[in-house]
C-alpha cells in the first residue's frame, strides 16, 4: 500500500533473496510508494555465515539491519531448570521472530515481510493436521498481536521451483544452509516435503487444489472461527456446556444481539433459539461462537476442526492466546502455534 515501511526477513535463501528483488521490480514499477528495508539474523554459528550478504544488500541500495544474535549458546540454558531446550529448531525461530518484531518497531516499519511460498504452506498444513490435530497454515496477511506490526507473505501462491529457477538465472548470492537446527539430520518437514512430491507425481494438479484448499484457511479469523465450532462440537457430543470467562460488567450503553438482528436460517429443522447477548458483557468466546454462527448461515459452511487439550503436554507449558501448542519438527519441542505457523 501506499506510504508502507517494509521490512524483509533476509535469511540469504533463495526464497528471500527472489522476493526481495521482486520487491525493488515492484518498487519501480507501481503507481504507489513504499520503502524497503532488510534484516537478517545471524545465529552465530560456524556452520552458517550470512555475512556475505552485507555488501550484496548496501550494494542494491537499501537500508540493513544485521543482527548477531547467539541463538545456539542461549538454548543451552534456555529450557526448563535451565538446562538445554527441548527443540532448538523451535527456540531459533521463536528468537529470530522476536528479533524481526523488534527491529521493526525501532525503525518505524509497519509490515514484516517472509518469503515462505506455496510448498512451505502446504507442508505446514499437513504437519499440523498429524502432529497438531488442528487445521492450520502460515497466514498470507494478518497482524500481530500488538497491533503495530502486520506480517505478509507475497510468495504463497508461488511454487518453490520458481524461486529456485530465478536464483540460477540471476546468480543470486544464496546462503547454502539458513537453519543451524537442521544441519545434522532431516526434520520432520525434509520428510513431508517428499511425501508431497511423491503424491504429486500421481496428482500433476495436486498444489494448484491444496492453494484452493487453503485459501480460507489463510484467512486471518480463520483459526477464531474453526475454534468456535470446535467447541459448541464437542460440548454437543460430550453433553457438558462449554467453558465459560468471566464476563465484565455490563455498560449501560451496551448493544444487544438478538434473534431479530441475526440472518435467518435456511435450516427447517432448527428448534433451539440463539439467545441475545450483550456485546458489552459477552467473552471473547461469545463473540466469536456469534461470528462463526452468521458466517455460517451465510455461507452454509460447516464447523472444523480445533486440536483438543492435551493432558500428556509438558508441565508448565504456556499456552498461547489462541490455546493451540505446535510441535515444528513433530518431536517433543513445543512452541505456541502461532509463533510456528504464523
């Protein structure tokens, strides 16, 4: 958009060194104005060294934030009792996230921009649903939690090929290895990565249906949504009423939801009345459970999925605002869903 302040994760991957470039063609070519920053994130290893990116990106012009960040020596403290963390593929890219908020709130950038493509989101798609049991991808465009900063992803209708095949044209400056977690052995996404193009290979169209599959699922009230049918599901089938925030006082000049206001339902068999609720008073869970029932009777969707508590997670676990912990590789390391998909 017009007067926007990017700032681009460099890992020095093919991926990102395409998109930055495709962000300079942009630059020149559109109507509107916006600036461009980069950042990369250097872990301190003696297996990666993105260094060399230094004068690549002061070359092009641009404005770079290198930030040297021992990653691999704070994970040896960094679990619990302070012993070694659990996954050091989750601690990285919970740090490396942190450090791009950062870096982007001290400089005034009000979107961050991955690189993450078509073939990332579908991987992530599919290790949630067997890790995770919850229906769950990358997201193309949303905002943090904070509010000040919105996240992009301008690649996720782009097969990696595309960025691989660009690299070797343009000779771009790609760093070999960009995860120091993963220099030792595959992780579990090496392995969903192949399972996917084996099934390819039986299925031409298979990516062009899982972009069509995944489009809603992108979408930033995607995971609220599927929460809220997940519940009113399970509190059905079990015969328990689902749980309950405490409500805050109602102010006196509070709306109130009624059945008058809502759409009508195409459904005959419907018996049971939606009580009216107080915008004012209502939880969090109130509101969204009323949002997913008129988007529901809209569209005429059903409900999804929503990953169930798990009382086999380790203890002291934090969960996230959404409620939802991920495993990134499929081991036991777990972070908060959305710092992994997200």
């Amino acid at each position: 958009q017009d007067g926007d302040r990017l700032l681009l994760g460099l890992s020095g991957g093919k991926d990102s060194l395409s998109l930055l470039h495709c962000l300079l063609e942009f630059q020149r070519k559109l109507p509107i104005k916006f600036d461009i920053e980069c950042c990369t994130i250097d872990p301190m290893t003696p297996s990666f060294d993105p260094s060399p990116l230094i004068p690549y990106v002061e070359g092009l012009g641009l404005k770079y934030h290198y930030i040297r960040d021992d990653i691999v020596e704070r994970a040896n403290t960094a679990g619990k009792d302070g012993k070694t963390v659990s996954s050091l593929c989750a601690f990285c890219a919970r740090m490396k996230r942190g450090n791009l908020y950062t870096t982007a709130r001290k400089n005034n950038c009000n979107k961050l921009v991955l690189a993450q493509h078509l073939d990332d989101c579908a991987e992530s798609f599919l290790m949630s649903i067997m890790h995770n049991g919850f229906i769950r991808t990358m997201k193309a465009n949303y905002q943090i939690n904070a509010g000040d900063v919105s996240v992009i992803r301008p690649l996720v209708y782009c097969r990696e090929n595309l960025m691989t095949e660009f690299a070797k044209a343009n000779n771009l400056p790609v760093i070999n290895e960009n995860c120091p977690a993963c220099f030792e052995e595959p992780k579990e996404r090496a392995r969903v990565k192949k399972l996917l193009a084996r099934e390819e290979t039986l299925y031409p169209n298979l990516y062009d249906h899982i972009r069509r599959a995944l489009i809603p699922v992108m979408h930033d009230d995607s995971t609220a949504i599927m929460r809220s049918y997940t519940e009113a599901a399970i509190a059905k089938s079990r015969k328990v009423p689902p749980k309950q925030k405490k409500k805050a006082p109602q102010r006196q000049d509070a709306m109130v939801v009624d059945n008058s206001t809502a759409p009508p339902s195409s459904n005959n068999n419907q018996t049971e009345a939606t009580p009216s609720i107080s915008l004012a008073s209502a939880s969090e869970e109130e509101l969204i459970a009323e949002l997913a029932r008129r988007r529901a009777e809209k569209y005429k969707m059903a409900g999804a999925m929503k990953r169930l508590p798990d009382d086999n997670a380790a203890e002291g676990t934090i969960e996230d605002s959404t409620g939802q912990m991920c495993s990134l590789n499929g081991g036991d390391g777990m972070i908060p869903c959305r710092e992994l998909m997200e």
